[in-house]
C-alpha cells in the first residue's frame, strides 16, 4: 500500500464511520476477520473484546452505533507498514484512539481498536 493508497483508505474509513455506514466499513474487511476492541468488550460482554467473523463483527459495530448516535471521528495521523495501517483518530468526545488493521489480498485479515493509556 502506498502513502496516498494509505492516506485515501484512512478517509473513506473515517467517512464511512462519520456516516455511521457500518456496510460501508464492512466491505474492507474479510470474511474471517479477527477484531478485538476494549468496546466489544462492554457492548458484548461474552466476547471478551474479541470478536471472530464479519458477521459478529456487523453486529458489533451495528449494536455500537445504536447507541452512539453522536458517533464521530476526526482523522489525526496515518501509519502505513508493509500489509499493516495504523489510523489514529480522535472520537466524538476527543479521546485518542488508534485502529491497527493488517491486510491480506487487499482485505482488513486482522483489527485492533486501541486506546491511548493515560500515563500515571
């Protein structure tokens, strides 16, 4: 993926996401995908933040926007590595946030939603 590639996929992810099209972030992603997300871990508990498969993955993130209406992201910085992005965001309440997704055959394989740890 190249820098433009890169930079362009970080915007229609963040406008996708900005348009609460979950289809539409969906469709960058395999049907094995493996996620984990300190979120999945409230909004479905039994998954213990990790959730297998598009289909679990569609309700997820359909469950999350439900209740989250203010759903919003601003893009800071974008990260390309060799198959690997890394989208740093800032969200509706201005918490910093990272998304590290890993490709195969141009397809998101593997996600991680992070958050930023306050130092203590």
């Amino acid at each position: 993926m190249t820098e433009d590639e890169a930079a362009d996929f970080a915007r229609r992810w963040v406008n996708a996401w900005n348009d609460h099209d979950v289809e539409d972030v969906l469709s960058h992603f395999t049907n094995d995908v493996l996620f984990t997300s300190p979120v999945a871990a409230k909004v479905v508990p039994a998954s213990h933040g990790v959730i297998h498969g598009k289909e679990p993955l569609r309700r997820f993130w359909n469950e999350a926007v439900r209740h989250n209406t203010g759903l919003h992201f601003e893009l800071v910085g974008v990260y390309s590595g060799v198959e690997t992005l890394v989208i740093r965001y800032r969200n509706q309440e201005g918490a910093d946030r990272c998304e590290v997704l890993t490709f195969s055959a141009g397809l998101v394989q593997t996600g991680h939603g992070t958050f930023l740890t306050a130092d203590n």
